[in-house]
C-alpha cells in the first residue's frame, strides 16, 4: 500500500459488533441477523441487475443494423491490448493437414509461443455461429439464418473470419500464410498497443487503375488475408451486415435462394473479399478521425500510419513479393508473412472474366503496358461485326486445340523415354558382380 493511501477495508468491524440501533428502537440478536442477511441479498441483487444490463446493452447493441452499428473505433478498443489468440479457419483441423499446411501452423506457433493458436473447421463452423451469434449469444438470428444457407465456400471463409474476430479478436492469417517474424514486430515501437484497436497492411495500390472498367474496384485494397484486431470492434459488425445486405439483394436479383446464388471473382472480392474489407475499414476510420478517410491517405506510404485506432502498415509487411504496387521482397526487413496461395483455388469455382481472344487482364499483373494492349486489343475485338468476332474465335480455338495436341505429344514422348530409361536400369540391376568379381546371371 503507497504511503498516505486509506484504504476502504482496513477498518473491519468485529463479528460481534453490535449494529446500532436504529432510533429508539435497540433490535434484538435474532433481527440483526436478518437484516444482515437482508441486507446481503439486497447487494448480489444489485451486482446481477447489473450485469444483466450489460449483457442485454451488449445485445441492443449487435441488433442494430448497418451504420448504426458504427462508432468510433477507439471507444470499444481503448486501454486494452490485443488478445493472445491465432485463428485460422481451414477444412480440417491441424491433425489431419497436410505437410505444407502444417508448415505454414507451425510458423505461427513456433514465433509466438505465449499465444493460443486454434483452426477453425468445417466439421464445427456452424456451431460457432450458432453459439455465439444465436439466443443465448448476441441475439442475431439473421447471421446464423444467412451463414447457415450458404454453400459458397469462400464466401463461408470470409464471413466467418469476420465473425470470430468480432466476437475473439487476436490475430486471423489464412492457412497458407507463413509467419516471417514475431507478432510482437507488428506494432512499430513509436506506437502504444493501448492506442491501436486494428493493425492492417496494404494489398494492392495501384490508383493509376481506378476507372478501370475491371480492375478499377480492386486496384485499392487492404490485406484481408492477415490482420489484427481487438474484439467488438464495429467495423466487423459492419462487414457482417454489408455482406448479409449484399446476398439479399443479390438473391432478389437472381431470383434465386442465397443457397443457390451464381458468383464470380469480382463478386466475391467486391462482397466479401478485399474491396469489401477496404470500404468497411475505411467508412471506420472516418467515424473515428471525424474527417473523410480516402485511399490518398495511404497511397504509396513508406511507413505505417494509425488513424481513428487504425495501424496501417505499408505493403511490404503482409503482401511483399507480388511483383506490382511497389511490395518489394520477402527478404525486406518490413515483410512480416509470406503468402503462398496454394490454398487460394477458389477462383476455379468463381471464375474470372476471360476474353474469348485475349484471356484475363489479370494476368497483366497490374503491368501499364500490358493492359493497355489488352484494353486496345478487346476494344478492336468489340468493333468487328458478329461475324468477324466468331471467325477469330474459331481460329484462336483451332489454335489452342493445336497446342494442345502439341502439349500431349511432347509429354507422350516424355513418359516413353522415362520409361525406357526406367527398363534399361531395371535390366541393368539384373546383373550382379560376386566378390571375385565374376558375372553372375
């Protein structure tokens, strides 16, 4: 105890001091004891009326819908620091992973030891939802109605990593991101943890794209392959509910149950992906800073920047060696995971628009002059008449239907000759020499 503190227990009255008496009136031993045992009852009463009202405060709360649900960002994350928890989300849990996926855990595990690492899977996904977000939760029958309908697994993965991290907080990385460095490096030294409630880092900053009829709403973007957060923030929430928004009115559109709704790339990277992610982040920020928070802030930064509770980090960090936007190398000191997309195969299922001729403007890698020529080379395309249009198809796919057939031929020849190989040595090993050197067959 600090000298000159009084502290409020040390004065503790004797189990034999007499309770004065009230008036004239002196009560006997019998009536103290009740209205000690009263007056006990009266005050756990008053802690459980409390705690009650924080509960359902909570759950008022997380039934608001959209911007309702926004506030500053520093008002739930403040003075506190970021929990001690990993999660990845993935189909099996760590025992059944294979190698490469188990490299990539151990990553994480084996740099931050004093953290809880935990995967979620698909055999207990639901019942997370259900648990948190149903009656005796957060009271949110329209995420568990929604998540329950969906089929489309990546639109599942995004949704759920916004889930637990409202309702956990602590550290998300998909399950092929290799930890390069400690998490305790993802907060630069001139920042106080108590002050940031959300670390993120840049993905692609590519502005010079922004009117780009398809790369135009992606050439902007943060990494929601990794991130941090502090629990309860509203900018989950507001995802949540954008996303279960964005599904209603695309099922109204199609005419078509959510169950049953046909995506393709840009929708998934427009309604759940990272345009999804950037927007909800940066209508956050702009609630906790005040001020209108535009993608300017952060274009071309050469060192992190924190506004409204936000810690942007610079696109080295989570999205080095992309070969675009300036993301240098892994070997950067500022590169703190590596991604390696191997289990980034959703775009077979939600495929991207390919040009019958001239294939995806993705595979420009965000190269100016590269798409350019395909922007010039579609728009030539575009101004054939029907009938030119399909005459090149049928040549480009004459043409492909060659190499192919040119493929199969050179990997034919391939697996002959390593199966000759394969024989001679077989035939060879036939042959043993004895210890006097003499040929026995």
């Amino acid at each position: 105890m600090h000298p000159g503190h009084k502290s409020t227990n040390s004065v503790r009255p004797s189990p034999h001091t007499m309770i004065p008496s009230m008036g004239s009136v002196t009560l006997s031993r019998r009536a103290r004891q009740l209205l000690a045992g009263c007056m006990t009852t009266l005050v756990l009463l008053s802690f459980s009326f409390v705690d009650n009202m924080d509960g359902l405060h909570s759950r008022q709360i997380l039934q608001h819908q959209g911007a309702s649900t926004s506030s500053s960002s520093n008002s739930w994350g403040q003075d506190t620091e970021f929990p001690r928890k990993i999660w990845q989300i993935w189909k099996t849990d760590p025992l059944a992973m294979e190698e490469r996926d188990l490299k990539m855990a151990r990553s994480w595990t084996s740099k931050n030891q004093g953290y809880r690492y935990e995967v979620l899977t698909d055999q207990h996904d639901l019942h997370y939802v259900q648990t948190h977000f149903g009656p005796n939760g957060f009271n949110r029958p329209d995420i568990v109605e929604v998540y329950t309908a969906l089929k489309a697994r990546i639109i599942k993965a995004d949704m759920l990593r916004y889930l637990v991290m409202y309702v956990e907080g602590g550290m998300y990385a998909d399950i092929d991101v290799e930890a390069l460095r400690p998490i305790e490096r993802f907060i630069p030294d001139r920042y106080d943890e108590h002050e940031v409630d959300m670390i993120i880092g840049v993905e692609i900053d590519e502005p010079d794209f922004r009117d780009h009829p398809i790369l135009g709403q992606k050439s902007r973007s943060f990494c929601q392959w990794t991130f941090m957060c502090k629990p309860h923030l509203p900018v989950m929430l507001r995802l949540t509910d954008n996303i279960i928004a964005w599904l209603h009115e695309l099922s109204e559109k199609q005419g078509k149950p959510i169950s049953e709704l046909e995506l393709d790339f840009d929708d998934v990277i427009t309604g759940t992906g990272p345009s999804a992610f950037t927007g909800a982040v940066l209508a956050e920020m702009s609630l906790a800073a005040g001020r209108e928070v535009t993608w300017d802030t952060f274009h071309d930064i050469t060192e992190s920047k924190l506004v409204g509770g936000f810690l942007v980090l610079t696109v080295e960090a989570f999205a080095a060696g992309q070969g675009h936007s300036d993301s240098g190398n892994h070997d950067a000191r500022a590169a703190l995971v590596k991604h390696h997309y191997h289990a980034s195969g959703w775009p077979n299922k939600h495929p991207r628009y390919s040009h019958p001729i001239y294939g995806e403007v993705e595979k420009c890698n965000w190269n100016k002059q590269c798409v350019r020529e395909w922007d010039e080379n579609t728009a030539a395309f575009a101004a054939l008449s029907p009938e030119e249009q399909d005459q090149q198809i049928a040549l480009k796919n004459a043409a492909d239907e060659e190499e192919k057939r040119r493929i199969a031929e050179e990997e034919r020849q391939k697996a002959e000759q390593e199966a000759r190989e394969k024989q001679a040595a077989a035939a060879e090993a036939e042959v043993k020499i004895d210890p006097d050197n003499s040929i026995q067959l």
